[in-house]
C-alpha cells in the first residue's frame, strides 16, 4: 500500500503552474507576490521632519531663535526667513529650506515668538531629527520580489509605491462536493436515518483559515447515474474538484468508479495511514480530483494534510514543515502513519476513532506518527489554520 511520503511525491507531479490576476492592495496580503515592485520615488521623497519642534539652521550655533513660520505635515516647503529664524515644525512635515536640524519641543521653552534650548541641553547638530530624503531606499531600487508571500508589513512597500492593484498568482479554482443521501442542510431537522453534514462545514473552515475558500460547494446523490451527471455541470471550469465520501470498499462508494468511467486517471488509491486510508486522487483532463473519506475526523484530517498544502503550493505559498516535542509516543503498526489529535496545552488528546470529531474541539492540529524514529520524539504537526 501506498506510503504518506510515496503520495507527497506522486502529489507533487501535479503541481499547477498558477496563473497571475491583479488584486486590490487592500486583498493582497497573504498572497504570492507575482511582480517586482520597484520605488516610484526616493523613501523618503523629500528631507522629512521626523520629531514635533522646531527647524533651525544648526551650522549657526545657536540657542535662542525667532518663529517665523509653521511648517505642518503635507503643504509645501517653505524658506527660512532670515538668520537666527526657526520654524515650528510637525512630525512628517518636509523640512522647510534653509534648515538643517529640528529641535524637540522638550528641549525648548518659548516666550511669544522667541524660543530658546533648556539649561543642559546641547546645540542641535546638523540631521539632528531628519529623516533625510533617499536614506531607506532610492527611486528605481527594487522594495519586493516575485514570489514574496505579503504579509501586512509589505503592503507598506506596496502603497509607498503606488502598486494597486497588486499582481499576485492566481487560486486554484476549485469546489467541494459532499456525497451521501443520508446528508442534510446543517439548519433542516434531520429524520432519524439522516445526519447534518459537518464535513463540508470543518473543510470550508479549514479553507477559509488559509484564505482558499472554494469556488462552489454543493452535494452529490450516492447514485451512480445521478451522481455522474451532477459531475458533468459541477467540473466545466474547476481546476481542482475535492469530494467527501463515496471513496471507501462499500456498495455505494462509486465516486472512484464513476469518474474513471468518465476518463479520470487514478493516481493512487489508498494509503497506508490512519484515519483516512481510502484516500483516491486522479486526474480528468487538466482537472485534479481529491476524493476523501467520510468520516469527519478523517475528511478533515487528509484534506489538511494533502489536499491543503498542495492547493497552498500551486498558488506559491509552500507550506513548511514543522515539528513539535511530544513524550510517550509509540511506533505505529508495520510502516503504517498515524495522525493524533494533539493541543499544545494538553499534548496528545483522547479520542474515540475517526467519527469523534468532539474530540478535536481541544485541538490545536494534529501529528504525524510513523516509522521514522525521529517521529516518535519530534513529530510532524500538522497545525489548523488561524492558531499559530
């Protein structure tokens, strides 16, 4: 049977070279970067008052100077009027010309229109308090590279740069489909013999953590024909199609026989981890399919371990691995990989098989246990998206 690390690889040859679109500055962050951004300016365009106070003139060497002006953050720079003249000043104001040096107000008294240093305090140097113009960066340097994944301090560099919209690599267009008569709307009273279905809503969850919410989420009927034709009106358009149940060795798991029916390629079927064995991926035409189990524990877990990352990748934003000390662990059976609930708090958490999805409510993610021996005190962690 297939391994976790044989999947990974067979996973990685479907790697979808992402498209570019453009996105509004105020949508970019956490997106793959897909232009260099060059400075349309000098940072700071201009020799920027960086302290409230005053601007002087500090080859003068003085301490006492007359105001002659208000220089306030954003109108134009004014000139000095005259020797031994200051300017009131705001922090983000451009210097006013004639002046090399700002004064902080806590180091000035004032008396009408004469101010002049405290006892102790030293004689302005010349920059004393100025940002001067073209010291972060120049006009025409490069501020963000291609492939950068942004995050809320490069929209910084964004906006000083006048990039809106941002190009960025495209998402996967994909849709999540659930498959199974016993399933019902979330808010309808299910009969009996039915149940509400809370995979969709835990993967949407997962997938809206990481920014990567499907395009169309829908149900599928159990029935061969029916559920062949709602694939046909479902996969026009979809690069990635992800489906809950129908994949395991009962009478009615038909998603892996009716999309070969239709011309999928399997690529593999089942691996050799628990929860979530009968895992099936395949390929229809230029569409990736990713058919999960249907418990809920173990949809969840496969989709966060497999399907999550890759549609991560095809977009530019690998995920790293990350490890996590735990005691006490033991070596699964054979070359078998187990998955196990797990809280930072509380380490490993009890739970009862891959239907109690209660049990991850304490959950933090959870880890990979295999035949590695490095598992067994440093584990992979495979951590819910918005925790960490």
């Amino acid at each position: 049977m297939l391994s976790t690390a044989e999947a990974d690889r067979l996973l990685a040859t479907l790697h979808q070279v992402g498209r570019v679109e453009t996105v509004p500055l105020a949508q970019a962050a956490g997106r793959c970067l897909a232009q260099n951004v060059l400075a349309d300016r000098d940072g700071p365009p201009y020799h920027r008052v960086a302290m409230d106070g005053y601007a002087v003139d500090a080859s003068e060497n003085l301490g006492t100077w007359i105001v002659r002006g208000l220089q306030m953050a954003g109108k134009p720079p004014q000139e000095r009027k005259g020797p031994a003249t200051a300017f009131e000043v705001s922090t983000g104001a451009v210097l006013p010309g004639g002046c090399d040096a700002v004064v902080r107000y806590e180091d000035t008294k004032r008396t009408g229109d004469t101010v002049y240093l405290k006892p102790g305090i030293l004689l302005p140097l010349p920059g004393s308090h100025v940002h001067h113009q073209g010291t972060d960066y120049h006009k025409g340097d490069q501020l963000l590279a291609s492939g950068l994944i942004l995050r809320s301090p490069h929209l910084h560099s964004l906006a000083s740069a006048g990039t809106d919209p941002v190009s960025v690599v495209s998402r996967p267009r994909w849709a999540l489909a659930a498959t199974g008569d016993e399933l019902v709307e979330v808010r309808d009273q299910p009969l009996g013999w039915q149940i509400r279905r809370s995979n969709a809503a835990a993967i949407l969850g997962e997938a809206t953590a990481w920014g990567l919410r499907p395009d169309t989420e829908t149900v599928l009927p159990d029935n061969g024909e029916s559920l062949k034709e709602g694939l046909e009106q479902l996969l026009p358009g979809l690069e990635v199609l992800v489906l809950t149940g129908g994949v395991s060795a009962g009478r009615l798991d038909l998603v892996p026989e009716v999309l070969t029916q239709m011309g999928a390629q399997t690529l593999f079927h089942k691996i050799d981890q628990r929860p979530g064995k009968p895992l099936w991926c395949g390929q229809l035409g230029s569409t990736v399919l990713f058919g999960l189990p249907g418990n809920p524990v173990s949809s969840l877990f496969v989709f966060r371990r497999y399907v999550l990352p890759w549609l991560l990748a095809c977009e530019g934003r690998p995920l790293a691995e990350t490890r996590v000390r735990v005691q006490g662990l033991k070596p699964p059976t054979g070359h078998q990989t187990v998955f196990l609930p797990w809280s930072r708090e509380h380490g490993v958490l009890d739970w009862k098989g891959s239907g109690d999805f209660l049990a991850l409510a304490d959950s933090d993610g959870f880890i990979e246990v295999d035949a590695e021996p490095r598992s067994l005190s440093e584990p992979r962690v495979h951590q819910w998206g918005g925790y960490w």
